[in-house]
C-alpha cells in the first residue's frame, strides 16, 4: 500500500501543533515534505509518524525538567507518577481527552482510581513489572474505555532514571496496533 499524502492542516491536526508551525519545520527541514506542482506542502505519513516518535524520545529524557507550561504544550498526553503509580504530573493535552483536571487527578493513583480500566497485567502489571526490574521504556497499543467510548491509544512507559521520575505518554491518533492514524 502507498504511503498516504498529508496537507499541513491535517498534520498539524496530528501533531496538535498550527500549521504555520508544521510548515515552519518543513521549511527547516526538520520535517521533510514534499512539493506538488503548485508549491504546496505534502507530508508522507510515515514521515509525520517517524517526526512524532523522535520528538517523544527526545522530550522523553528531559521531562522532568519542563514546566507545567512546557509540559502542556506537548502534542500527546503527559502522566507523571511515582513508584507506586501516584499521579504527580497531568498536562494539558491529557486533561484534554480525559475531561479529568490536573487538580482532580493529582494524588490519585493512575491505575486504580483515575484509569481502572488499566488496572490489569498489560499495563499495570507491566508496570511493576519494570519497577522490579529497574528499566521501564516500553510501548503498548491500548483501547481506553472507561468512562469515554472505546478509544484507542499508544502508552509509552518511561522511567528516566537521571531523574528517577517515572511518565506515561499518551499517544492518541493511533489505530489498535500503535499506527498513525490519518
């Protein structure tokens, strides 16, 4: 199958960002694109899909570092959390989707409390299973389904041990596999 055309609009719409910015970084060619006869700006899917994934991993290792306010303007869901699975960072994006504030989930334990439908041995057992083990970095395409219709994401569990902080960045866009979705 050929890999699909995206316009800037709709790739901003996937990476939650303006399209001034999506072609701002086509223009630096920090994203590459191509150009159709008229001039205009046509992103591969699995171009935008390789971006997204490199902008995780490189934020991944600093996130304990970013303000609420720089922690709010990433593009996919942001969860920090203890040992335990405390809830201690909620951004905007999250927020967002969930219909849950930041002041509602705070203190709460993510699998239990604010996500039970996680509360299993895929997500929650892997989980702890990386707490035991000291390494925690692994990606698990997921179907959200309480309190929301079923919805499909990509949880990316992380523990940046520098900072011994633990995160779970939620990548919506995503069909049941972990595929963009365009």
């Amino acid at each position: 199958m050929a890999d699909q055309h995206l316009t800037s609009t709709r790739v901003a719409e996937i990476l939650g960002v303006t399209a001034s910015t999506v072609k701002r970084w086509a223009d630096d060619g920090s994203l590459a694109c191509e150009r159709t006869a008229g001039g205009h700006r046509r992103f591969l899917a699995s171009e935008v899909a390789r971006f997204r994934q490199h902008e995780a991993d490189t934020t991944v290792s600093h996130l304990s570092t970013l303000s609420d306010e720089e922690l709010d303007a990433l593009p996919y869901g942001v969860i920090g959390i203890d040992d335990e699975g405390t809830i201690i960072r909620y951004n905007a994006t999250e927020s967002n989707f969930s219909n849950h504030a930041p002041n509602q989930v705070l203190g709460k334990s993510f699998f239990t409390q604010v996500a039970p439908c996680t509360n299993n041995r895929l997500v929650y057992g892997a989980f702890k299973e990386g707490m035991a083990s000291g390494s925690l970095d692994m990606k698990i395409p997921y179907t959200f389904t309480y309190v929301m219709k079923p919805t499909n994401v990509v949880i990316h569990m992380v523990r940046c041990q520098d900072s011994r902080s633990n995160w779970l960045l939620i990548h919506h866009n995503t069909d049941s596999n972990g595929g963009l979705i365009v």
